[in-house]
C-alpha cells in the first residue's frame, strides 16, 4: 500500500521516477523495484520521497489521506 500511495502522488505531482531515484542516489531501475513492491521502502529513502513530493510522511499509510492529497493537487492544476 506504502508504494502505491507513493507512486499516485508522484504521478499526481507529475514528478518522474527518474527525479525521486536520483533524489534517493539510486538507479532507476533500483527505484522501479521499490515502485512494484519488490524491495521495501525504508524511513529514511520514504523520508526523501515525502520532501520531494512536498508531503508529511504519513500520508503514504493512509490510503483516504493520499486521495485528499491527489484532489488537493488536482484542484490546484484545474
């Protein structure tokens, strides 16, 4: 669930993936592994991803948060 909420958001922001990887000084391909859920997103990388994307951490663990976040963005970019 933690990636998912990571990855609407990025899209919603319009933030690549190649962005947030090199924020995390990591591969792209590396990221796409914590992007599927293959690898678990730990603090401190979801700590980086939450300032690159302007959000409190918190966010990615609640799915109703992450919705309210993603309508914030879209009624700011209407």
């Amino acid at each position: 669930m933690v990636h998912e909420n990571v990855e609407k958001i990025r899209i919603a922001k319009g933030i690549t993936k190649t962005h947030i990887a090199n924020k995390l000084n990591m591969s792209l391909q590396g990221y796409r592994h914590i992007t599927s859920g293959e690898v678990r997103l730990d603090v401190e990388r979801l700590k980086v991803i939450a300032n690159v994307l302007g959000v409190n951490p918190a966010v990615f663990f609640d799915s109703e948060l992450t919705k309210s976040v993603i309508e914030e963005i879209e009624s700011k970019t209407a």
